[in-house]
C-alpha cells in the first residue's frame, strides 16, 4: 500500500509527515519505500514478532539471518495469544 501514501504525497493534499505499512517485512524494503519517497516514515509490526532481533541484524548486516515474517499470524500471533 505505499502506493497510497505516495499518491497523497504528490497530490499535496497533506501536510503532515506520512507512515506506510503492511508487507514491509524486510529492511531492505523498508530502505526501498523511504528512497523512492512513497512515505516519511515506516511502520513494522509483525516482523519484530517473528524475529525480535530484526534491527539488530539488520544494523550489523546480518539480513540473511533475520526470521522473516510470511504473514502467516502461526509462528507470532497464534503462539502469543495461546499463553492467555
């Protein structure tokens, strides 16, 4: 959905700092949206759920060694809200 965000960012219709998300599951997609200028900032949920460690390897440049979220809900939400 940054297409959206992009559209509103050229249409000037906004004034305010705009935040893109869902499927950005990656930093290198993350780098991606910001460089095109689709959004000012991006949001990740689900990703830090399915490696807590995410930012860490991405600083150090591990990215091939992050948990990578498929979107799936089984490996994060699921096991999350059976512990309740």
């Amino acid at each position: 959905y940054t297409w959206v965000t992009r559209k509103l960012r050229e249409s000037g219709a906004v004034s305010v700092p705009l935040v893109t998300t869902n499927r950005i599951n990656m930093p290198a997609v993350a780098e991606e949206v910001l460089a095109r200028g689709d959004a000012d900032l991006v949001s990740m949920a689900r990703p830090f759920l399915a490696d807590a460690e995410l930012m860490n390897k991405a600083r150090d440049g591990d990215d091939a060694l992050i948990n990578t979220c498929i979107g799936c809900n089984q490996a994060c939400l699921d096991h999350t809200f059976q512990a309740m």
